[in-house]
C-alpha cells in the first residue's frame, strides 16, 4: 500500500485524487494540505503543512504556486518523494525543484496524464522527422477558471518539439498587434478559456500540401488523477534523483 500526503486536497483536482484513492486497493490518503479546510474527509488535513506529523511515502502536490515553497521544504525535512503537477510554477519554482534532487526523489510534470505525455512523445518524433518544413501551432483549451495561460502542457509540447528542431524556435502567443508574414522558425502557443472544458490541446503541423494535426482530449478529471496515483506508486522508495512520466511510461512498456 502506497500512503500519500495529498497538498492541494480541496481544490478540483484534490477531490478527484481522493475520489480515485477511494476506489484504489493500492493507494490510499493519509493526509491532507490545503489552506481551505473546508470539506469533510476520513483523513486529517491540515492547513499548516509544517504541522503534518502523518507517516507517508509520498507527497502528492496539485495545489497552487503559492504553496510550493512550503511543500517542499517539507518534503526535504521528511525525506519524501515529491509528485508535483501544479501548474503555473515559476522559472525560479522550477529551478529550486529540480536542485532538490540532490537532496530527495523529485517527479515533475506539467500534465499527469498518460495519453498527454504519450502526444508530447509523439509530437518530438514527428518534429525530428519534419524537421523545419513544416509550420507548427499548438492550441489549448481549458475551463474558464485555469489561471495559466498558456497551459503547462501546451509550453512542455513547445520545449520537446524544440529539442528536436535543428533551430531554437520562437514562442509567440499573440499575433494581433504585429502584421508581417509568419517567420519560419516561430511556434504558435493559443489559448482558449472557457465552461467546463477538461483539457484538450492539439499540435498543427502544416506543410504546404498537407497538415498533420496530433490532438489529445480528457473528458474528466480522472485521466489526472489515475496519472498522480501511478506516479505515487511508481516513486514509493525511489531514490534521490529528478523523475518524469517519460520513466514511468518506460517501466509500464
């Protein structure tokens, strides 16, 4: 049995973790973190992380940017595996994270979805074998409450397909304000917002006679949440070191 300390309990995301863990006879929650104590649960949750004095194999952080400090220097104290999927997190953020390796076993990733990691794997591939032929844009659509524009997902497709061109691209998210003909080396990053939509992004791969498009759609929360449950499985004694769902997928072939 996996034991989790779950940052982020109450929010959207926090409630569809422990919904999934409910239903899990592998993973359970522990224990909880969230600044809004504000829902019923069998475990204690607690709204001062520091004060967390549960016994855990793992911590679970989808909460918000602002907690992030707070979480992982709980997590160094403790000793614990740390699964981050909050979005949003700072260039600064990122980069105290993944220090942290050194310290304890660190597992990033901007989307805990499997499908999504499995496009993002695609979409390298395909860049590699188009090279700067084809046009790239990548479109995102999200629920009218996500703070972060463009998403997570959408800047981790961009950083792998750039990885695999021989030029580093340009990023540009907003064409409106410049006329001029699209530059050759730029990849599109757009947003929409708005209702319920889950997550959906598709990446446009436009030649002159042909466009591939390579999309991926979640019609609810619990593609997420089977994701951060794998994760905590998977780093359950891991040692120190930074980890992705590229690892996970690779011990799950």
């Amino acid at each position: 049995m996996t034991n989790i300390i779950l940052s982020g309990v109450n929010g959207r995301m926090g409630r569809a973790i422990s919904e999934k863990a409910n239903e899990s006879s592998t993973c359970r929650i522990v224990a909880g973190y969230d600044i809004n104590n504000f829902c019923e649960t069998p475990y204690p949750v607690f709204t001062d992380i520091s004060k967390c004095d549960v016994e855990a194999d793992v911590i679970v952080d989808f909460s918000h940017p602002s907690a992030f400090g707070a979480v992982l220097e709980f997590a160094k104290k403790r000793e614990l595996p740390l699964i981050v999927a909050t979005t949003g997190l700072s260039p600064e953020q990122k980069e105290e994270l993944f220090a942290a390796k050194s310290q304890i076993p660190v597992f990033y990733s901007a989307n805990m979805s499997l499908g999504v990691n499995l496009l993002i794997n695609l979409c390298k591939k395909t860049a590699s074998v188009l090279g700067d032929k084809f046009d790239i844009e990548i479109v995102e659509k999200h629920h009218r409450t996500k703070l972060d524009a463009p998403s997570g997902t959408a800047l981790s497709i961009a950083d792998e397909i750039s990885t695999a061109l021989e030029n580093t691209p340009e990023y540009v998210y907003d064409r409106h304000s410049v006329r001029r003909e699209r530059g050759k080396n730029e990849i599109g990053i757009h947003s929409v917002r708005g209702g319920s939509i889950v997550g959906e992004h598709e990446v446009i791969f436009a030649g002159s006679d042909e466009i591939i498009s390579l999309s991926h759609s979640a019609t609810s929360r619990e593609v997420f949440a089977s994701g951060a449950l794998a994760a905590a499985e998977f780093m359950k004694g891991k040692p120190a070191g930074l980890y992705s769902m590229n690892d996970l997928i690779g011990e799950m072939k």
